[in-house]
C-alpha cells in the first residue's frame, strides 16, 4: 500500500479545495415538493456537521449515497495494500514533523526566515490585493448580479480593516496556530502506519476530527471565526419543483451579510449541488465502464 496515499485521502477529504466541500446533473427520481424534503434545511443540517466537526456526518451528507461508497470503496483498495519498507519510513518521516515533541520548535526554524522575507513585502502586496479585489467587482466580466455586486461592495470595507490590521506574518501568532495543529495531531494517537491501515474509512474521518476542530481554533488567532459565520447562516428558498431547488444562502462576513444563490438537485431523496452532482455522476459511470 502507498502509505502516504492514505494519509493524503485523509487531507483531501478534509481539505476546503477538496469535492466534498463543493455544494453537491444527475437524473433523479420522480418527486414533488410536498414530499421532497426541505432543501433549506438540508443545507443548514450539512453547516451544523461542519459546525459541530463531525467529519464522518458531514462527508456522508456531503455526496449521494453512490458517491460515498465509492469513496469508502477507494479507501479500502488502498488499505488493504501491502505496506512497503520505504512507504513506513516516509510516513513516519511526515508524521513525525507534526507529532514530535520539538515538533513546533523544527516547524518555526523552517518557517521564520520565510516570515521575515515576506515582512518587507507584505504591505504593498495587501495594497494591490485590495485594489484588484475593488476592480475585479467592477469589472463587467465578474459573473455577479447587481444585488450580489452590492453585496460584495458592502462587505469590503470589514475585509480591508481585517487584512490591514492583522499581522499575518507575527512568529507568535504562527507559533500558536502550529502548536494547536501539532497537539491535535497527537491526541489522534496514530504512530504509525499500521494504526491507521487498520482503520475503517468512518474511523480514519473521525480521528481527523480533533485536527478540524483546531484548524478553525488557528484561524481564530488570525481574526477569522469560522463558527460564527456558520451561527450566521440563513437559507431562504427561491424555487422548489420536488426534482430541483434555488436557494439562496446568506452569512454574516466583516460585518457585512453575503448571499450566493446555488441551484440544488434532488438526488436519492436528498437535494445536493446541481454542478458537483453532475460531477460525481460523471465519475460514477466512468468508473463502472471501467
């Protein structure tokens, strides 16, 4: 078994840039709207998951249910893989650098020259992310309606004051955000590789539950509540057919409320992301054409 392929499926699956974390066209059954469920409250129950950091609910309500098994099936071919000598010693290489007891102290000596280069540059650089983030809502080619342009606009202001006033580059701060990282690490108990090749796919989500708990206690560090734009969270329903849905979900961001409006599709019961549905179908009948 590739040992870090295991370790990485575990990143992945807890990764914002990961599918999962994308709002899930596919056909879908027969259904009207008096007996489809409440698509609002179906996202809002997907928030809680994620507010609560339980993993294993939350990647189960995230992908229909064909999805999941096929995750879960991924998992298990690369568990059941035999585990070579190099595959052993590059895990506990890379687990080592976050469990070790100096691990924060190695982490810093490889981080802070990276801090101190960037210190210099750093104003200028948040000057023309702020300049470009104003043009880019300006510009005709954003795909945003007037009312999300206004949205955006109003919430700008409370994200200059964040940028602007938040060392990003402070070596406490930094300091603090990996020793929470690095302790949840630990409290996972995993060693070695064979701990988490014994796992099942539920149990190896789980174990990362503890590290999503303190990603989001970093990102408290740096100013960003990731909790408190959850509590925020309103959905209010714009079109609703039984086989399709229009929502539009709003949160509170630098003081400002921010709506997106997504098109949700029902699949086996449960209403899911138009776009990402249709990409796991997609993935779904490549993989049974083989």
């Amino acid at each position: 078994m590739k040992a870090i392929a295991l370790s990485f499926l575990i990143a992945g699956l807890t990764s914002p840039a990961s599918p999962l974390w994308a709002q899930t066209d596919v056909q879908t059954p027969q259904a009207t709207a008096a007996t489809a469920p409440d698509p609002a409250r179906e996202v809002l129950d997907l928030v809680y998951l994620l507010r609560t950091n339980n993993l294993v609910g939350l990647v189960q309500a995230a992908v229909p249910p064909r999805a999941y098994d096929e995750l879960r099936l991924g998992y298990e071919s690369h568990r059941n893989e035999t585990i070579s000598d190099s595959d052993r010693a590059e895990f506990a290489e890379k687990l080592g650098k976050l469990t070790a007891p100096d691990a924060v102290d190695r982490l810093m000596t490889e981080i802070e020259p990276k801090l101190v280069e960037a210190r210099p540059k750093a104003p200028g650089a948040i000057m023309m992310g702020l300049g470009a983030a104003q043009m880019a809502l300006l510009s005709d080619d954003a795909e945003l309606t007037t009312e999300q342009r206004e949205t955006l606009q109003r919430a700008l202001p409370g994200f200059q004051e964040w940028v602007t006033s938040t060392d990003f580059l402070s070596s406490t701060a930094m300091r603090q955000a990996l020793t929470l990282v690095t302790d949840a690490v630990r409290r996972t108990g995993i060693r070695d590789v064979e701990q988490l090749q014994v796992m099942s796919f539920e149990q190896a989500l789980a174990q990362a539950e503890s590290v999503l708990a303190a990603s989001k206690q970093a990102l408290l560090i740096y100013g960003l509540d990731l909790d408190a734009i959850a509590d925020s969270m309103r959905v209010e329903v714009l079109e609703n057919d039984g086989k399709t849905a229009r929502v539009r979900t709003t949160v509170t961001v630098f003081n400002a409320p921010v709506f997106v409006d997504q098109d949700l599709v029902l699949v086996d019961g449960h209403w899911y992301g138009k776009h990402a549905a249709k990409r796991w179908a997609s993935r779904l009948a490549r993989h049974q054409r083989g």
